[in-house]
C-alpha cells in the first residue's frame, strides 16, 4: 500500500514545543493512516530531532512512511521488530541508539495493538438446523479455541509489549542518566468495555495500571521518568473504518469517529502541557456534538478512587491461626 496520508494536516506549529528536538521512537507506527502513524508525523514534522518508524509486519507501509518523512528533512528510520518477542526486542536496542545519535530515545510512545475481529465473550455459538451432536461440539470446539488464540495474540502484544517497551527504554534512561517521557496509547474500551472484544478491553485497562507500576519500582530514578497513558475513542483507521457508518458500535460515544490527524491535534495540545501536568495521569478524549454539525474535542482527567469496605460477616467472625 502506498502512502495516503494528508501530510500537511500534521503540521502543529502552537504545539511544536511538545516534540521539537526530541529523540522519539513509536511502537506499531507502520500501518498506513493508522494511529501510530498519525504519531509519527507530528513528531517529524514540528520538529522531532529524530523518528524512530517502529513495525513488525506492515513494513511496506512503514517503509513508505520512512521515505515520506525522509523527504520532508526529518531524521528518520525504520525499526522491524516483534515486540512480544523479547529477542527480537532487545536486538533494535542498540540500532535505535546508534540511529539516535548515541543516546536512547527521551519520548517513547507504546502504541502497538490489535483488536479481535468481535465473538459473544462466554457463549457458545447456536445450534444449526439439522446438525448432529457430535458435529456440533466439534465446530463450537475450534470456535472457542480460535476465539481465545485471538484474545491472547491481542493481550501478548498490548501487555506485552508495552511491558517490554518499558523496561527496555526506561532501563537505557536510566543508565545513559537521561530524561525520557513515556506515553502509553489505550482506549475508553478499557473503562466503558463495549462487546465482542474482550482481549482489546482487558489489556486496555492493564495498560492504564503502567504508569504507576514502572514509578514505584524507579525508586529514586523515579525523577527521570515521566509518563501517562491515554484512552481514545473510535479514530478512523484501517481497523475501524468498517464501522464508520455504524452508530450501534461507535455512535454510544460519539457523533462521529476521528480522523488521524484531528486526534494527533489533540494528542500534541496534551503533550504540549507541562511535564508535571501530565505525569502518572490518565487521560480521556471526549468527542462531542457542536453546532453546525461541529464537534468539539476535549480531554478530560480520569482517576479511580479506590474503596474497600469491610465485609461484617467476616469482620464479626475473624478466622484466628
């Protein structure tokens, strides 16, 4: 596939403070008109130092990517890598490095992930006219296998990846004693989980717990390290595109879906934001109806309040070892 991008709807000039001189790596930014993309465009284009173009299988889009930011002045280059595979992994470590001037990169946005193509989480498929018991434990067999085969390809490479990504950059920051700025892509799907896509939900919301995990285990290198994670609602992109039109799947959140560049808008307005503005924070991007057919885009702050209460049964009756 060629690239089809709007290159200059990626040019941000009142957020170009966000990215302007910093070494950036994207995790899963290979997919034409995909989010990662998107990302990877308004780092190179306001400013970004350089762009590390990380894929795994769309290499023909991410080499394309590459070329076109290439020809637009910036320092950019391709990274091929599984990120479930901790090999694989660790091999582009010193490439990336090596490509970056010598230094890791200090913003790394951990945005690769899939989704399932949609199965009735905890129901068995319905019974077909006609179709003999033993016929039918067999097909909803390899149907319950290629369900969870599908989840767990979705969970492996969000959590992960996004696990590995972590310890691999925020290790190199450390070492290299070097700022860095991590930014973990989810969806509103992990608090508002819609159906059919039970992996997608499931790792979204682990992903919100990185953050603070990755803070508690810094210790004392936790001044280094900054970072936040970020839920989408539906952006139009080769995943989504197909219910574009369906107001049943994306229409319980919004009037209608993003395109790239208006969620990479958004996402440089955030960025742009003071670092201790941001940090350990979870962030959601709300799309609302305006007038004359008008959205407005807004983010919004998310936090949990944890609330335990006890139990009188067993406060009243404690077992005693």
């Amino acid at each position: 596939m060629a690239y089809t991008a709007p290159t200059d709807a990626f040019r941000f000039d009142e957020y170009r403070s966000a990215v302007e001189g910093k070494r950036v790596f994207i995790t899963g930014a290979g997919k034409d008109g995909g989010i990662g993309q998107a990302f990877a465009l308004c780092a190179g284009l306001n400013g970004a130092a350089s762009v590390g173009v990380h894929f795994h299988r769309s290499y023909e889009d991410g080499f394309d990517l590459v070329d076109q930011l290439r020809l637009e002045g910036v320092n950019a280059f391709p990274v091929q890598a599984d990120v479930t595979n901790l090999r694989d992994l660790w091999a582009s470590r010193s490439y990336v490095i090596d490509q970056m001037g010598g230094l890791p990169p200090n913003l790394v946005i951990c945005n690769s992930g899939l989704t399932e193509s949609g199965y009735s989480f905890g129901r068995a498929l319905r019974e077909k006219e006609g179709e003999g018991r033993a016929l039918r434990r067999a097909r909803v067999r390899q149907h319950f296998l290629d369900n969870l085969d599908e989840s767990r390809l979705v969970l492996d490479t969000k959590v992960d990846g996004f696990l590995a990504s972590t310890h691999l950059w925020a290790g190199e920051a450390v070492h290299h004693n070097e700022p860095i700025q991590l930014v973990y892509i989810s969806s509103r799907q992990a608090i508002d989980p819609g159906p059919a896509v039970p992996g997608y939900a499931i790792s979204n919301w682990a992903v919100l717990q990185l953050p603070k995990v990755l803070k508690v285990n810094l210790g004392k290198n936790a001044d280094l390290v900054q970072c936040f994670s970020l839920m989408f609602p539906f952006i139009r992109t080769g995943m989504t595109d197909e219910y574009a039109d369906n107001e049943r799947v994306f229409g319980r959140w919004q009037p209608r879906m993003l395109e790239p560049s208006e969620m990479a808008e958004a996402f440089m307005a955030l960025l742009h934001r003071p670092g201790d503005e941001t940090d350990d924070g979870m962030f959601e991007l709300f799309v609302e109806a305006a007038e004359q057919n008008e959205i407005d885009v807004t983010w919004r702050q998310v936090k949990f309040n944890l609330a335990e209460e006890q139990l009188t049964w067993s406060a009243d009756h404690p077992l005693k070892f």
